[in-house]
C-alpha cells in the first residue's frame, strides 16, 4: 500500500484533573489517512472524533504520542489541509467571493489570480452568480457549497469535514452529499483524500471507502474496514444495510465485537457476459496454441493488432467458460480449452453447450425458462425483467445480444428478431441434452 | 410633458453623485481648516489664565475646540483599547494582570488623573498652549478608553472556535486574522461602546476643560468651559445658550457619525439570516452613492491592504520555514516587565511616601464621606430602579409605545447630566434644597438611562411563549411578574445596574462640589473630597481618597456585581 498522507501514532488525549485524576478522552490509537481514499470516522457523540480532527490537522495538541505529515513529525497546522465546519464558519462581513478568495490572499496570490481561481471554483461547486452575496442571504446548503469552494480553492491534499452535512436539512444534505460523490467520482475535485467525520451511518456507507468507528469513554478505533461496495451505491441494496447493521450493533453495544460481514453475495446471480462472440473466442485459443497455450495479454493484443479493451472480452469470455485463464497478465489454455479446439464443429458445439449450461447462469436460466413454457418461447422483455435489476438499460441489451450469439452457436436456442421473442426450435428440443 | 419630466429626473441622477462629490470635497476642505485653526492656538504660546467669553457669538468656535478634543481623545483611546485589549486577550501570562489593571483604572473617577497628567504635560510644554491641551485630551482619553477595551478584548475572547480554527487552518497571517476576523468581529461592540464613551466624554467636559490646580487656574476655551463659566457667574441666558449648542452639537454628531457608523457596523453582525429590521442612515446612504469616496477607496486603502497582506504572507511563509527571532522577542519583553515593575513600584513608594503625612482623623474622615457616597449612589440606583423597572418593561411590551418612547429616551440621554446640572440647581436653589439631595439627582440624571435601556432590551427579549404560557395558565400580576418578567430581564437589569453604578460613582465627583454663582457649593462626600483636594492642590488627601474609591468599586465589583453576574449567566439566561 502506498505512503499514508498522515499518521497517527499513540496519539491520545487527556485533561489533568486536580488531584493527579486524569480525565482521558482519546485512549492511544494509531489511525493512518492514505492517499485516494475517502475515509469516514464515525462514533457517538461526545467520542471525541471532533478532537481527533483537530489533532490529525495540527489545530489540536496531542497530549502524547504523534502526527506524522508526509512522515515528519507535526508540530502546528498542517499547511495544505482544508477542513469544511458544521457551522460553515464563513466570514459574514465578506462577500461569497471575498470568502474563497480569502486562503490564496493569505498565501499572498495577486488579486486578479485570486477572483480567477474562486470564480472557477464557485463555479465548480454551482454558485456562479452568488459572488457578490454575503452568506446571510443564502440558504444553508449553499453556504456549505460556499464552504467546499473555499476548502477546494487551496487545491488540498488532504479535505477534512467535520460533519459537513449535520447543519443541514435531510433533503439538502442528501442532495449535496450525491454532488460532492459526482465531483469526486468525475476527478473534477482538486483533492484526492477526504476524511470526514461523522456520525450518520448511513452518509458514513454511502461516502467512504474505509469507515473507521470510534469507541467513548475514552475514544478508541472499534472497527476499521474497507467499504466493498460499488458506486454509485444503493442505500437500499442489502449488502449496504448489512454494513449500516453491522455498524449500528458495534455502535450500540460497546462491549459487543462483532466481526465485519463478508461480503457474501460477492458474485452477482448473472456475472456479466463478456461481449464475445464464439468464433472469436475458438480464433483466441488458436492463436494461444500457436503460442505455447500461453501469451502476455497485451502482446496478443500487439500481435493482432487489436486494441487491448477490445481483445480483453475475448479472454474473459474464454475464462468465463473454463478454456482459458488469466495468470499474472497472461492467457492460459486450460485441458478443457485444449480439447475444444482439438475438437470437431459438431462435438465443439456440444463442448460448448456443456461448458455453457455448466459455468453460464444466464444461458441455463433463459432454457430453463424457456423448457417450462409449452409452447417454448418467450417474449424478451420477460429476461429484460429478469436482468433489469442487475444491469442498467442499455446494457441488458447487450447480455441478452450476447446470450443470443452464445445460445445459438450452442444449439441450445434460437431467437426472433422481429417478434422479439426467445424460443426452441423443434429439432434441438428433441435432442436437448439437459 | 411627461417626457420632460422624466428627462429632468435623468439629469437629477446623473449631477446627484457630482452634487455629493462636492459636499464630500467642501467637508474635507472645512477639516482641514479646523485643524489648520486649531493647530495655530495649540502651537502658539500660553494663554495664561484665559478669559472665558460667555457670549453665544463665541459658542462656534468652542464647540469646535470641544469636539476636537474628544475626536483626538477618542482617537486615542481607539488605539489604546485595540493593543490593551490585543495583548490581554493573546498573552496568557500578562493576562489576568492586565484585566485587574482595567478594573483599577476603570474604577478611578477622571479628576484623580487630572494633576499628575497636568503637571506632567505642562512640564514637558512649559512655553506651549499645547501641554494644556494635551493634558485635557489625556483626561478625556482616561474617561473614555477603559470601556473599549474591554469591548475589544471581550469580543477577541468570543470569538466562535470554528471561525478562529478557519483562519488557522487556512493559514491567515497577523494582518490578514486582524483585518478579516478580528477587528470585523468585534466592530459592533467598538461603535456601541464608542458611543457610551464619549457620552461619557460630553459628562466630564466641564471637568475637563476648567479647573484649579492649587494655585494654578486652567481655562480651556470649549463648551465645556463655557457652561461651566456660565454657571460659576450664573448667567442663566448663558447656561441655556450653552446647553443648546451642546444639544445641538449632541445630535448633529448622532445623525453625521454615530447613525451611519452603526448602519455601517451591521454589515459585521455575526448572524446566519439577515435581521429584517435593519438600522439605516442617510448618511451612510449618500456616502455609499459618491463615486468619489469609492474611487479613492480603490485607488488607496485597497492597494495597501494589498500590499501590506501580501508582505505578510510572505513573511509568515519565512517565519514558518525557519521559527526565528523568538530570542528578541523574549529579550524585548523581559525588557517592558522590567520598565512596568520599576514604574509600579517607584509609584508605590511615591505614594506610601505621600501618604504617610495624613493624619488618623484624616482618614476617618474620608472613610466616612465614602459611606455617604455609597449611600447616595444606593438610593441613586433605587429610585432609577423604581422608575425604570416598570417602565422599560411596559415600553418593551409595546412595540406601539417603544416607537414613541425609544426615541425620546435616547435624547433626553444623550444630554450629559452635567451640563443640566445648572439649570436643575437653579431650580433646587429656588425650592430650597441643598446640595445633599442634589448630587443624588444629578447621579440619578447621568445613569438612570443605563438600566432604563437595558431593562426595555431584556423586556423585548422574553419570548412570546413565556407570555402565552402566563396567559393560559391566567396568572395573576404579581405571578406574571415574580416568573416571567422578573426572571427574563435579570441578566438585563444586572447589566445595566453595574454599568449605573459605576457611573454614579464617577458621577459623584461633579455631583458634590460645584462651581456656581462665584461660590462653591459642595456636600459631605468622597467625590467632594477629591475634587477640593484637587482644587487645593493636596495631593495627598487626594491621593487617600482615590484608593478608597477605587478600592470601594472594585471590591463591590467582585463581591455584589460579579456573583450576581455569575447567576444570571447561569440560571436566568435563555437559551434557544
């Protein structure tokens, strides 16, 4: 893994009290923020996560221990760190403009760079017009745009949110947290680390790559885990509510210690077909063989002239049905791959509707389906319900394109173009192997 | 027709700022004037033993003097309370030291200042009218400062944790926290401040423009002395002429300075919505409409906050590299304790030296005219309480009646007590009281409006829930008052108590000895005490008696006040 951008080691934090009693709010903890990631700390009210903010950007001493910055020791505010309020904390006596301008007058930028690189980034966060309006004539979300653009305009390394959203109604909240994810996903952000805290488990799920959780009384790290989910992410998918579960039970049970949950449905129930066709998938294996049954990918894609992401379907489709696999960046002919092209057409196409039936969930799904009918067809839209929930739009066209391509080579169906149907043909349902 | 009249009102826009540009040139002309004729008499040499004219021909030109005077002090006194208030505020060590030092200070009436200041500056310009002056501007500047200091140092001290964390983390340097954070911050509390200052300023003119010095006998041609001359020969025409112009003086500041300041400090409230009810000033509305004073804002104040930022920042980057010139900054100061320990203590042995010359019955005697202080400022704040309680709390109910009343209650306060003092002993001579039942009037005069204003801000501040819920419930009167009024306006009335009796107390001092009709009417009492200890040049008695009252406000500061502060903080604050 690479460098972390800040460390914290043995950091912890305590008030003395009258009498030699210490009152200890962060127990020692060692928490490192790395480079790309959007790191979410969550923990009950009062856990201290604020505290740790402030300790982890230099604001805060630490009573023991240390924050390492690029790997020296921190000893005052980090420079090139942003931090986005609860309160916003915009100045009122300055324009929207004055206010993001503010951090680059402070590292002395002349004035015309200045208003240029506010303006675009006022821009960025959807404010452009707003310039001259003090921040008590806007609405609390657009404050905290103004907020972000005064954070962003620095170009940090690091964004720091200290529960960015809570001040904020639950629509508007919802609202700029998915722009803050579009800004972030589309690299249109100038950082590329963001810690935020929090205490919304549901913004922590829905945000974060890794959720770390802290513990009260004294603050400590109870669970630090890695978010497996894709974006965007579905608040009601049930891999999401189990990780919003898992952390409400650490949450609430301070003694419980609940292990994370696998990610159990890891595999989607279609794995997605690659866009092959078989002829391209038999011309793959050929050429491997010519190679010794295995070749680096991209010089096979070299070698045939093809672009890489275009001969990358190829292989994984060969993977998908167990003739080839991937090792190390290379295509390997498997036995099975071996005896498919040794084969005749006949007896290939019966390699291929085995290995189909066997490693294809949705070929054997639609003949399955299909065999169940009496008169054997379907229309297409009933596998477009079928795939919808698992593929956008356009894309379950292509699988089903896809699955048409496979199921016909394979003999196993055929499909109606103009009728838009999926059916059996009255040969093949005689002598169906399943 | 029509179309003519349209087009004029075209015209009237387009010479209107022109029209302004010249008003705004003319005024700069005439202030410069001033200062060019002010400067001649300060420079020029003393004008021994003055003679005060009491003819209204001369009441311009000692208005202006006047208010030449309180614009340096003030001026003075802005800076003075931007450093004190900035070094307490950021110095932990020196921090409790210098807040004991204000509440001292704060605590000793003007005249007390008034020899030490006046000897020393006579000394240091023996041959110049200036030293005169420059003492009365100090004594003005010592009525005036402590307030804004504290004003300054409290707002740096609340100043909201995320906005200071913001201007950290983003790397603001000193100039840059100051002009952006800081002095915006605490802005609105200057100018509230300001105008109670040299509020205080017009009280204590009188005393600060003509007084003996034991054998000595300053004059200073303002209408301070004015009214003051007026009242020792009393000439009654003169006394009104007097007291008009200073009216006059009074307003025209109000509408020209202190409207459009406080118009213009709204702008620095620190609130998240826009209040809807905003003070406004035509003043500051013209002003804001001359292209002139906008061009020569771009053209200079702007380039400098440009420049000086930009230094900044570039020496903060340096200093940030390399954390240098710590050890001079130890070394320098080490070097000012030094000078202020050898200071505070050479004065402390000049004034045990001072002191030892005064006799037991002496200081008898002056513990004893400090009783009776204490209970003329006690009745002074009763009898306010009493009149002011009910009526703040019926106006601050009525936003009908607050319309009417607020108005005339700021005017009738802005007249300083002390320049209707003749006019209000005319009166008492007349019924036949004396001095005794005077000062308590005169007191009352000069601090009732303290409370009277805090109550109506308290009164205004108890949310209409509180009213509802007495409604429903059909409290009866005495209810209604024992748990909702009371309750809600006692952070209120305690605000305005302490700041009424501290103006009682250094009321006091010109409220019981008194020039009039070529005679001093003076009554038993610890401001008596030092102003005839001033009169006669007895420093030492003077001395005494400065400390006794100190010591009295101070003590009754920490012991009554600060405890019932506490209290109200606590238990009676209303929290959204």
């Amino acid at each position: 893994m690479a460098e972390p951008l800040i460390e914290a080691r043995g950091v912890e934090k305590f008030y003395g009290q009258p009498g030699g009693n210490r009152v200890q709010v962060i127990a020692p903890l060692n928490l490192s923020v790395y480079p790309g990631e959007i790191l979410a700390l969550l923990g009950p009210s009062g856990s201290g996560k604020s505290t740790l903010l402030r300790i982890l950007t230099g604001l805060a001493r630490a009573s023991a221990g240390e924050v390492l910055w690029h790997g020296q020791p921190v000893s005052g505010p980090v420079k090139n760190v942003s931090i986005v309020f609860q309160s916003f904390a915009l100045f009122p006596w300055l324009t929207v403009l004055e206010n993001v301008e503010a951090p680059l007058k402070a590292v002395g930028l002349d004035p015309a760079q200045r208003a240029k690189r506010a303006t675009q980034m006022l821009d960025t966060v959807g404010l452009d017009g707003f310039e001259s309006a003090y921040p008590k004539e806007l609405s609390g979300g657009m404050k905290q745009r103004v907020g972000f653009a005064r954070a962003l305009v620095v170009e940090p390394e690091i964004l720091f949110m200290d529960e960015p959203f809570s001040a904020l109604d639950v629509l508007t909240a919802e609202n700029l947290r998915n722009e803050l994810l579009d800004l972030w996903e589309d690299q249109k952000m100038p950082t590329r680390t963001i810690f935020i805290v929090t205490h919304n488990i549901d913004e922590a799920v829905l945000l974060a790559d890794r959720v770390v959780v802290l513990g009260k009384n004294p603050a400590r790290i109870r669970t630090d885990f890695h978010v497996d989910l894709p974006r965007p992410r579905d608040h009601k998918s049930p891999r999401f509510t189990e990780l919003v579960d898992y952390i409400y039970t650490v949450l609430t049970q301070p003694d419980a210690h609940p292990e994370v949950p696998a990610a159990t449905p890891a595999k989607p129930r279609y794995p997605m077909l690659p866009h092959a066709r078989p002829g391209g998938i038999a011309g793959l294996l050929e050429i491997l063989a010519d190679h010794n049954g295995r070749e680096d990918v991209h010089k096979l894609a070299d070698l045939l002239s093809f672009d890489v992401d275009d001969l990358l379907p190829i292989v994984e489709a060969a993977a998908m049905l167990g003739f080839a696999k991937v090792v190390e960046g290379d295509a390997e002919m498997t036995p099975e791959g071996r005896a498919f092209l040794d084969a005749d057409i006949l007896r290939k196409k019966e390699l291929f509707r085995q290995a189909a039936l066997e490693r294809v969930p949705l070929l054997k799904q639609i003949l399955t389906s299909l065999e169940a009918k009496g008169d054997r067809t379907l229309p297409d839209e009933f596998f477009e319900d079928l795939l919808d929930e698992h593929f956008s739009e356009d894309e379950t066209k292509l699988q089903l394109e896809t699955a048409v391509n496979w199921g016909r080579y394979a003999e196993l169906f055929d499909h109606d173009a103009r009728g838009e149907r999926f059916f059996i043909p009255e040969e093949t349902a005689a002598g169906s192997p399943v | 027709m029509r179309i003519q009249g349209l087009a004029r009102s075209i015209a009237g826009e387009r010479t209107w700022p022109w029209l302004l540009d010249a008003t705004v040139f003319l005024v700069v002309m005439a202030v410069a004037c001033a200062v060019l004729m002010v400067g001649h008499v300060w420079l020029g040499p003393v004008t021994s033993h003055a003679e005060i004219s009491r003819s209204p021909s001369a009441l311009p030109l000692y208005a202006l003097y006047s208010v030449v005077r309180m614009a340096v002090a003030y001026v003075l006194s802005m800076v003075f309370a931007i450093t004190y208030g900035y070094i307490a505020a950021y110095n932990r060590r020196v921090q409790a030291i210098m807040l004991a030092v204000l509440d001292i200070l704060q605590s000793i009436p003007v005249l007390s200042f008034l020899p030490g200041v006046m000897l020393a500056m006579v000394a240091l310009f023996p041959t110049r009218q200036l030293g005169v002056e420059i003492g009365s501007v100090i004594l003005i500047f010592t009525g005036q400062v402590w307030n804004m200091a504290f004003s300054f140092y409290a707002s740096l001290k609340a100043i909201p944790r995320e906005l200071r964390e913001a201007s950290t983390v983003y790397r603001f340097g000193w100039l840059q926290r100051f002009l952006q954070l800081e002095l915006p911050y605490a802005t609105i509390g200057l100018v509230w401040n300001s105008m109670v200052s040299v509020a205080g300023g017009w009280f204590f003119l009188m005393a600060c423009e003509m007084f003996v010095l034991g054998k000595r006998d300053f004059r200073l041609p303002g209408l301070g002395s004015y009214l003051q001359s007026a009242a020792s020969a009393g000439d009654t025409r003169a006394i009104l002429w007097g007291l008009s112009a200073m009216i006059a003086v009074i307003i025209l500041l109000d509408q020209l300075v202190w409207r459009p300041a406080i118009a213009w400090a709204e702008k620095f409230k620190f609130e998240q919505v826009e209040s809807t009810a905003a003070p406004e000033s035509w003043v500051l509305n013209l002003l804001r409409k001359s292209p002139l004073l906008s061009r020569l804002q771009e053209k200079t104040m702007t380039p400098l906050d440009e420049y000086l930022c930009a230094r900044s920042a570039r020496a903060e980057a340096r200093e940030g590299d390399a954390r240098a010139g710590s050890v001079g900054k130890v070394v320098a100061v080490v070097i000012v304790a030094a000078a202020c320990a050898t200071a505070a203590g050479l004065g402390v042995v000049a004034a045990f030296h001072q002191l030892q010359g005064i006799s037991g019955a002496a200081v008898l005697s002056t513990v004893q005219s400090a009783g009776a202080t204490f209970l003329r400022v006690l009745v002074a704040l009763a009898i306010a309480s009493i009149w002011t309680i009910p009526a703040g709390v019926a106006i601050g109910f009525s936003p009908r009646l607050a319309r009417i009343a607020q108005p005339l209650a700021q005017i009738a306060a802005s007249v300083p007590a002390t320049a209707l003092f003749p006019v209000v002993l005319l009166a008492l001579i007349r019924i036949g009281g004396g001095l005794n039942a005077g000062s308590i009037l005169l007191m009352l005069l000069g601090t009732q409006w303290y409370i009277l204003f805090n109550v109506i801000a308290g009164a205004t501040a108890i949310p209409s829930e509180f009213h509802e819920v007495a409604e429903i419930f059909r409290f009866s009167r005495l209810d209604r008052w024992r748990t909702v009024i009371l309750p809600g306006i006692f952070p209120y009335l305690i605000t305005g108590l302490v700041t009424a009796s501290g103006g009682a107390w250094n009321a006091s001092i010109v409220a019981e000895y008194f020039h009039f009709q070529g005679k001093v009417l003076s009554t038993f009492g610890l401001g008596a005490e030092i102003s005839s200890a001033t009169d006669s040049g007895n420093f030492a008695v003077l001395l005494l008696s400065t400390i006794v009252m100190a010591t009295l406000v101070v003590s009754v500061n920490r012991l009554l006040w600060r405890p019932l502060y506490r209290l109200a903080e606590t238990r009676y604050k209303l929290e959204s």
